[in-house]
C-alpha cells in the first residue's frame, strides 16, 4: 500500500540558554535532528550545516538501495565543510554537532545517526529507542561498569565520543534499513528532551496526542516544566495509508524547519512568553484556539521564573552531589610516592577538586616490581571493587616473589592511609 507522511518539527531554546543551537527538518522523504555544540556560534554554524548538506536529499526522492549511499555522502561533505571552516575560523574551534536522518523512499526507510540525539519509535502502542547514545556515560554502561539507572545521574553523561565537526579521527556513523509500517510514529528529539522527561512520559503523550504538530508542542512544554536547562527540539512523523487517511486528517506537503536553521531562529521561549508565544509555533487553528486563554498576572510569571530556577539549580546540586557519591564507590591501584597504594575514588580531577585519595598505602613497593607491573601502574589499574583491588595487590606480591631470588616473605598487611578514612 502506498504511504504518506504527517509530519511537524517544533523547537525552543529553553530557560537557560541564550540561544538555540538545535537545529530541525522535517519533510515528506526526510527527517533531521541536530543538537550543535562549540560556543554560541560554533553551535549554530555546526547543526546548520549538517541540515544544509541534507535537505536537497528531500527533493532527490533516492531510490531505496541509493537511500543510505546518499545519506553517507551528505553527512560526510557536512563533516568536511565543519573541518573546513574550523581550520579557516580559530573562533570555530572545536565546533561539532550530533545528527539524525531518516530518508524515505516508498515503505523503506534509511537512518543514519551520531552523537546523543534520539530516535524513537512507537508501534502498536509499544514506545523503542532504535538509536544509541554515543556517550562516555553509555559506554560505561555497555561494558558493564554502570548501570542504566546510575548513568542518569552520571556528572559525565553529556560528554560525547562521536560528533560530526573539528574532531580527530573519522566519522562513525550507526545506520539501518527498515520498513516502514502504516500506523508507524516517529520521534527525533535533542537531549533536551530525553534528559529532562522520562522515556514513560513520551511514550504516553506520543500515544495520547495524536496531531504530530500539537504532540512536539506538549513534549515541548513537558521539557520546560521541568527546568528546560537546555535547547529541546521535537520531529514528529506519522507513517499513514495514503489511500485511507483518518477523518479529518491532511498530511503535512510543505518542509519545516526549526531552530537556529530557522528564519525565526532568534525567537525566544515560550516557556516565559506566556500565550502568544506558545500558540506562535502551533498550526493556525491551535493558534486560534490558545488565543482565547488569558496571560497569566505578571507576578505570577515571575514567581513561576524565579521556582524553576530554584529547581533547576536544586537539580543541578543533587546532580553533582550524586555524582561525587558515585566516585567514592570505585577504586583503582597507581603509585604513591614509592609504594603501591589503593585509591578510592577516580583518577580525575574537576577543577581544582580531585575526585580520589588514598585509601590504604601498602609497603609494596614500586622498585620491587617488574616493568610491565611498574608501567601498568603508571597508566593506573582500574578494578571494580575495593576486594578486588586487595586482590590485586596480592597478585603483585607474587610477582615481585616470582621475579626474584630470595625466599619469599611473610605478605605485610596493608595499613589504612593515617591521613583518609573509609567513610570520607
């Protein structure tokens, strides 16, 4: 059966920052979300970009084996424009920006994706991330050392591994061919979303709010209600049959863009602009209808200001505190002085705080050990639990007995460090 797309793109810059650097596309063929980084310039230049290298791909209409090829290449010349004007722009150093594009070509659907944004996908009422993070904060939970729940309160969760931009190495792109179901919702968010309301509460609106345009205005609105730290923008696509719409549906024919790519790209939130600022990004007759609802007194907005930042710096607090708390579980081996000591904490420093101390210093020490032992702990040995790293330091005793010629001795109990305690 022949399918049509319904489809909205919507985005604001929140109540922290001061500009938009997220940039949105959606068509009848393509979809694109960026989230740019870099400075305030940097970031608009960086997702403006990656959009511009892409949207001529809606007019082409690729066939469905030349769907990824054309996404690779698009993406791969805007990777080589942001190279390019970050070497001629010292002010453009380091720019970069996250993207997802999903290109149609009748029932088959290609996406390709790098960096934090997400996709989604619900069907049959079942809400799917298809895309991963690529997070340091992910990866950690990939190979086992976080779980999902500690990762959403990782002070790390935000630092990237794959952008497109001024970054060394190649591109490494996640992609996928699927098929496209009648009855198919899609979602492409930034991290203003995602990081702000829960996955539960996505898949509900996106199940309860059918118009896509008013759908990304309520996940919208639900990322301002809580905090809206950052930029948050929402591409909505409906996958339909075209020869049996709903009642009452007609689908979308004109592109939108949104964002710092937008002609409007300086408009400020709606988060404080009461009414008319809302209804400025729905459709004609949701304006109409949120014409009707009175501003709310100016004290009131103010107070309602002045809470949210209160809660957003509380979250923040909480956040951090969290975070540190974490650290403190995690131990490693690495030099102190000329002895093997255990480290609780990690082998970072934030600032001028550093996140470990010495929690026992042993008398093993680092002139004893062979050189592979002495080089592995330079580069520190990371262990998952303070037994463990006991553990370890026994096995270097016995490399140290293995390594040399006299009789072994009696293994010396590890003395706690005078200076720490265990619950510091």
């Amino acid at each position: 059966m022949p399918l049509t797309v319904n489809f909205a793109a919507r985005s604001d810059v929140g109540l922290v920052r001061s500009t938009n650097q997220d940039s949105g596309y959606a068509g009848p063929h393509l979809l694109v979300l960026a989230d740019g980084m870099g400075g305030p310039a940097g970031g608009d230049i960086a997702s403006s970009v990656a959009l511009a290298h892409l949207v001529h791909l809606d007019e082409e209409h690729p066939a469905a084996d030349d769907l990824l090829p054309s996404l690779r290449e698009a993406v791969a010349a805007a990777h080589s424009d942001l190279e390019e004007r970050a070497e001629a722009d010292p002010e453009l150093a380091g720019l970069g920006t996250t993207c997802i594009a999903i290109l149609r070509s009748e029932n088959k659907i290609a996406m390709v994706h790098i960096g934090d944004s997400r996709a989604y996908l619900l069907r049959d009422g079942e809400l799917t991330q298809v895309t991963a993070d690529h997070t340091f904060v992910q990866h950690l939970v990939d190979i086992g050392r976080l779980s999902p729940e500690q990762a959403e309160r990782h002070p790390q969760r935000s630092v990237l591994l794959r952008v497109l931009g001024d970054t060394d190495g190649d591109v490494i792109l996640d992609e996928s061919v699927r098929e496209a179901k009648v009855g198919d919702r899609w979602l492409l968010c930034s991290d203003g979303l995602s990081g702000v309301v829960s996955a539960e509460t996505i898949a509900e609106t996106l199940i309860r709010v059918r118009d896509p345009g008013r759908c990304a205005e309520k996940l919208i609105d639900l990322a301002l209600r809580g905090g809206g730290p950052d930029n948050v923008t929402c591409v909505v696509a409906d996958f339909l049959d075209a020869d049996r719409l709903p009642e009452g549906i007609v689908p979308a024919s004109s592109p939108q863009v949104v964002g710092s790519a937008a002609t409007d790209r300086l408009r400020g939130t709606r988060g404080t602009a009461g009414a008319a600022g809302r209804a400025a990004a729905l459709s004609p007759a949701a304006a109409a209808e949120d014409d009707d609802e009175p501003a709310p007194p100016r004290r009131r907005r103010w107070l309602g200001g002045t809470l949210i930042t209160l809660l957003v710096l509380a979250l923040l607090a909480t956040g951090a505190w969290l975070g540190y708390r974490w650290t403190q579980t995690q131990y490693f081996l690495a030099p102190a002085g000329d002895v093997v000591a255990i480290y609780r904490g990690i082998p970072q420093e934030v600032g001028p705080l550093s996140l470990s101390s010495v929690h026992t210093r042993t008398d093993l020490r680092l002139d004893e050990l062979p050189g592979y032992a002495q080089d592995r702990l330079d580069a520190t040995l990371t262990v998952s639990s303070l037994e463990q790293a006991e553990d370890r330091v026994v096995e270097l005793r016995s490399e140290v007995r293995g390594s040399s010629s006299a009789s072994p001795s009696p293994t010396p109990t590890p003395t706690p460090d005078p200076t720490t305690t265990d619950g510091a």
